[in-house]
C-alpha cells in the first residue's frame, strides 16, 4: 500500500501554508497554472496593443493640419507678425515675415505653461510674458522656462498667398 491520497482523501497542505495558516476566500479558486496563463495572455495583449500602437505611429502623417489661407504676403512688411488661428479656429498662432519672401509661423502657445507668445520686432525674438520666456525667430527656447522649442506651422507661398499645409514639429 501507498501513501498517495485517493479522490476521497484531502491533500495535505504544502509546508508554507502550515507555517502561516491563514485563510481568505476564494484562495482556492486561482491555480497556479491559471495565474500562469492569465499572466501570458496579458503579456501577449500588451506586446500586441504596443505593436500596434508603433504601427498607428508610424502610418499617421507626420505632416498634420488641413490647409489655410493665412494672409497675403503683402498684408505685412518684413519684420512684423500677423496673428491668425490654425489647425482649427480655437488655436491662437502667430506668422513673422522674416524677409521679403521669407515667412515663419507658429503656434501661439508657450511650450512652457501655455501662455500665449508675441513677437518682438527689436529683438526679432518671440517672448512669453508669462515668466519671461523667449523663443528665436526659429522657434527654439532660448531663455528662461520653456525648455521645448514652438509647434511650427509648415507653410507654403503661392502667387503671394500664404497658406498654413500643416504641423510638423516642436509640442503639438
Ligand atoms: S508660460 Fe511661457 S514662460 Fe511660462
């Protein structure tokens, strides 16, 4: 005769659960082979949804924003800014002819706490008011807070009209 237990005879407990025998319920319930499958498929759920995630990534455009009449670039000379909203009415940008057809144009808002720039003709740098943030004609954080660099509107000029085509860099 053996010592195995039959159908009728209850398993002994494993030594860990001699040693602490404390009960919840339900612990039962939830085998270790369980526990290792729900673990597996979760991971198989995460790699996938990051996998897609990857792929949403890189099918999105990398150019957004529909495209926008701006202004003529006769509505201003070389070294002022006009304000105009883009990619939709609730978004405050500002455009700086930087050259006879040379223009630039960003979002309006300060990468640091979203407050809104302005330009300032005898610097030629874009200034936050905010906390003193100041940005180059290029868009870049150059001093005080903000750390990021403006969201820049890709434009285009066509017989002497500036269009907005997109957003394609900086904190969108
Ligand atoms: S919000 Fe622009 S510097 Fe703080």
């Amino acid at each position: 005769m053996t010592d195995q237990p039959t159908a009728d005879q209850p398993v002994d407990d494993p030594q860990w659960k001699k040693d602490f025998p404390y009960e919840s319920a339900g612990e039962d319930e939830v085998t270790r082979r369980e526990f290792t499958r729900f673990l597996a498929y979760a991971s198989i759920a995460l790699a996938g949804s990051g996998g897609l995630m990857a792929l949403a990534a890189s099918l999105r455009p990398a150019n957004v924003g529909p495209e926008r009449l701006i202004m003529s670039i006769d509505d201003i000379p070389p070294g002022r800014s006009k304000l105009f909203r883009y990619p939709t009415d609730k978004d405050p940008a500002i455009i700086v002819r930087t050259e006879l057809n040379e223009v630039v144009a960003f979002s309006q808002k300060c990468t640091h706490l979203g407050c809104v720039v302005f330009w300032d003709i005898e610097t030629f740098e874009f200034e936050c008011p905010c906390h003193e943030g100041f940005f180059s004609v290029a868009g870049e954080a150059i001093a005080g807070p903000p750390e990021r660099p403006l969201t820049r509107i890709d434009t285009v000029i066509r017989d002497r009209e500036v269009w907005a085509v997109g957003i394609s860099g900086g904190s969108h």
